[in-house]
C-alpha cells in the first residue's frame, strides 16, 4: 500500500487489561445529576459496578469461546525476493503478516553459505484466517497467500492440514483457501447490522505466530482511505499486529464484521489503529471466488487524480469536489467517447464523486459493457460523458512505474544552449527533440515543451516540477513551446485565476498540477 504515513503490518500482542476496560465503560450507567450532582456523581461512581453499558459486556469470554474454533493459523512457505528483504522500511500503511526468512535451503551450509543464483531463497510467513463453510472453505488476505509455494493450516486443536489457493483478489487483498474435510467450525458475515463507531469489538488471530489470540477494542471509524482503490475501511482500535493479517472482527454477537489487513503504525506494531475490509465487500468477493469466478470491474481507461481546492480554482469551480482525468489509454472506453484529459468529473450514474478512489470504486462496480454516465466539467462548463465500461485489466497489467514526485533541480541544464530556453513561472522550457526523448526516456507519441531546469523558489518547485518534465497542457490548450505556455498564462491571469493547471508527463505517468501564476 504505497501511502507516505506509516508502516501497517497486522498481528497483535494480547492486550492486558480488556476485562477493566470493559468494565470501567459501565462506570456511570444509571447516574443522574440534580441540585446536589456532584455529590450525587461521586457517590454513584464509588459504588460497585453490577452492570455493563449497552453493548459492553463483562466478558468476551463466552464469545470468544464460540467464534475461536473457526478461526486459523495460516503459515507459507513462499520464494523470496532478497534485495526485498534487506531494503528498510519506510512510513506507511504495510500489511500485518510477519516473514521470517529461512537461512538456506537443504544442504546449504547455513546463514554462511555462498549465494546460488539458481536457486531463489525462501521465507516462512504467518497470518491468520477463518472458516466460513463446514466442508474447509477459509478466508484470508491475498498478501498472506501471495506466491506461495506451500500454504498449511494450523486449527484451534493443534491439528496442521495442507491447504491449496482457490482464488484470490488483489484489488481488495482478499484470498479463498480449503483444506480437505468437513465438519468445521465456521462463521458468518454480518453486512446489515454493522456496529456503530463506539460500539465493542473483538479481533481474533495469529500475532507474531502465537497462535490463537482475542483482542478487544471499539469500532473507531468508517470509510477510511488508506490509498487502496476499491475498499473503504472500518477503522478500529482493537490491538492488531504481524500475524493478525486475514482474521475476523467481531461483533458482540459473534457475527464477523470485518477482516484485519492493515494497521498505521511508525514502529511495526499496535498503536491502536486497524484496517478492515468490511464485511459486505468481503463476503461479495468471497462468495466469487468460491464458486470459481474471477473478480471483474468496469473499467475506462483513465488515469485520474484528486480535485485539489486550488486546482478548483484554477479551473473556477471552487468548492466543488470530484476527480481530474490526467491522461487517457488510447483507444480506451473514455477515449471513444469524448473524454479528455483536464476533465473534472464530479457524479458518476448519479453518485456524486468526491475524489479519485470513490470515481475509480463506481466505475469498478459496474460490468463490461455497461454504459456509465458522467458528470463532468471541461474548461468551468458542465457537460455529461456516456461511456461504454470495459473490463479492468489485472492490477499487474496496469501497473506503471514512474510518477511526479518531490525534488528541487538547478535553475537550466548545464551546457543547454541558452537561446533554446525560455522562462515561464519559474521554469527554462524548451521544445523537445530526438535526444531530450532518449535522454530523458520520453516516447514518441509525447507531444509538448520539456522542463530544462526549475527555479527551486518557484512554486512549481515547490510542487515537484523537475528536469526532464513534459508539459503537454496548460489551463484549456495543449503547448509545443514556452510561448504556448506564456500565453495560456496570460489569459488565465486576464481571466482572473491565481494559479494555472498544467498537465505534466514523467515515466508515461501524467498528473495535473496547479501553479501559482506569479505577480
């Protein structure tokens, strides 16, 4: 999950005191204040607790000892990338399932023995699942059975069965497994009666290969986004860390309201803030993927990027929320039908869009061949899109690398010719030519000005503009020159806008970006 905030990994060290808490939420149910409250309260408060608050109850004992059977410890043996595994850890939302790398393979000489290039070394990782059918259907996340080699599974009753992958979804992190048999102990979805924020719950899993460990917290949050396209998290406080990757959340009912996937974490562990796929995704992909099917999305073909409130108001839609189409696939479904990159998408079908992930959520929701009707606004003025959805590739197919990222660069290329550059909001642009497109690793098809150097105290600095940058558009019209550009910045500062968006291509990735026209 490549969000810059904080590790998120899932397993949890039994937290020590969750029978207090449980009780001291109860601690002033039935008081009541009047004339003398004071008194009152702290009368009522010394007295001893017979009765929990609504929804708290004394113990999770009695729940624990009816849900724990359907819950498993998952451990894979798998095939290791090793310069992933030497590389550090930075800030951000990771996945909860420890690895443990083995120190060599039969008839290595141990941690010692010299690398064999033919043979990829290979890692033990744990995580946990559960039962949701008697005859050996079990759930997890996909990054807990990604790449396996083996996969067994390990029940309440110490007994380790070999488990084979059904299928899995990268999209939600969610996998199917089934070990032979029948007569499990299993558990259910509950995707109507969701707990409220504030309401107990309790996380069943295998933190740091512990085995079978309850946790309790409350439900913190709903519709969280932590970066992943087609999930809006529950959030919740219940201790989760490595391990816990892939177990159930439940309710005080014992119904499974969620399963563990990430925590927000600077150090690896429990900090008191979990992720979990809500049910009613879970249960939907689940049920696919039991039955055999493979999990299909509408797709567009489009890259699209949050509506920033400057970018509104560059485009003159301040307050408006929704999502920017960045660039097209070429002969793409929202190609064909008329889209165009600078397009602000604000509904889709009717649903309002409040950013990128929500438009790339209800256009995945419907199936190929489906006409999906889009709201947008080109150049400030409301138009309507009908596009033809198609099927969303893998997420390895559509993956890229590249991107607009951070990075101060010098003033102009060393040893650029000087009458090729032209400044405009802080940056020398020139046009491109067949070796800017080699050096640079630009393609053919790229049409634009290239970014010589940027001034590293201009705002388009301070956005990340750099060397070797394309600008393709700027404000309503594309550019080839620095003269284009110019101009479109003058007649966005004699329209009144403070900042211009510009729409930049690095890597074949392209982002509008919005800068402050200077003066």
């Amino acid at each position: 999950m490549a969000v810059n905030k904080s590790q998120v990994l899932v397993g949890a060290l039994a937290g020590a005191g969750v029978a207090v808490a449980a009780m001291a939420g109860a601690g002033l149910h039935g008081s009541s204040l009047g004339a003398d409250g004071f008194g009152r309260l702290i009368k009522a408060s010394t007295e001893p607790v017979v009765a929990s608050a609504p929804g708290a109850p004394m113990s999770f004992a009695d729940i624990f000892e009816r849900v724990s059977p359907a819950v498993v410890s998952i451990k894979v043996t798998s095939k290791v990338d090793v310069s992933a595994l030497r590389g550090g850890q930075g800030l951000g939302f990771a996945f909860p399932f420890g690895l443990v790398p083995r120190g060599g393979q039969e008839g290595d000489e141990g941690d010692n023995a010299p690398a064999d290039p033919r043979r990829a070394p290979k890692q033990m990782s744990s995580g946990s699942g559960f039962f949701v059918s008697s005859d050996g259907y079990i759930v997890t996340n996909n990054h807990v059975v990604d790449n396996a080699e083996e996969i067994k599974v390990v029940l309440k009753d110490g007994r380790e069965l070999k488990a084979v992958l059904v299928g899995r979804d990268e999209g939600t992190d969610l996998a199917v497994i089934r070990v032979e048999g029948h007569g499990y102990s299993y558990v259910n979805f509950e995707n109507r009666a969701r707990p409220r924020v504030g309401d107990w719950v309790l996380a069943v899993g295998n933190p740091y290969d512990l085995g079978g460990t309850a946790t309790a917290g409350i439900v913190s949050a709903y519709n969280r986004d932590i970066g992943e396209k087609f999930v809006d998290y529950i959030q919740i406080d219940a201790p989760i860390n490595r391990g816990n990757s892939g177990g159930p959340t439940f309710d005080t009912y014992g119904r499974v309201i969620g399963v563990n996937t990430a925590i927000f974490s600077p150090s690896g562990g429990s900090v008191g803030i979990g992720f979990d796929i809500p049910a009613d995704v879970a249960e939907s992909v689940t049920q696919q993927l039991m039955q055999g099917h493979k999990i299909a999305r509408g797709y567009i073909g489009a890259q699209i990027q949050d509506l920033s409130d400057e970018m509104a108001g560059a485009w003159g839609l301040n307050g408006r929320k929704g999502a920017v189409v960045a660039s097209l696939v070429p002969g793409g479904p929202a190609s064909r039908s008329g889209a165009q990159p600078g397009d602000v998408v604000v509904s889709v079908n009717g649903h309002p869009v409040t950013g990128a992930s929500e438009l790339t959520r209800e256009v995945a929701k419907v199936r190929a061949g489906d006409t999906l009707h889009l709201d947008v606004f080109r150049n400030g003025k409301p138009r309507t899109l009908d596009i033809l959805a198609g099927l969303r590739p893998s997420e390895q197919e559509l993956a890229k690398n590249g991107g607009l990222g951070s990075g101060d660069e010098s003033d102009a290329t060393p040893g650029a010719p000087p009458a090729s550059q032209n400044r405009v909001l802080g940056m020398s642009l020139t046009p491109i030519d067949p070796g800017s497109r080699q050096q640079y690793n630009i393609g053919s098809a790229v049409r634009g000005v290239l970014v010589q150097g940027v001034k590293s105290t201009s705002d388009a600095g301070d956005k990340g503009l750099r060397r070797g940058d394309v600008i393709v558009r700027a404000g309503d019209r594309e550019v080839a020159s620095a003269n284009d550009v110019a101009a479109a910045v003058g007649d966005w500062k004699k329209a009144g806008r403070t900042s211009i968006p510009l729409e930049v291509t690095r890597g074949g990735v392209s982002l509008f970006v919005p800068i402050k026209i200077e003066g």
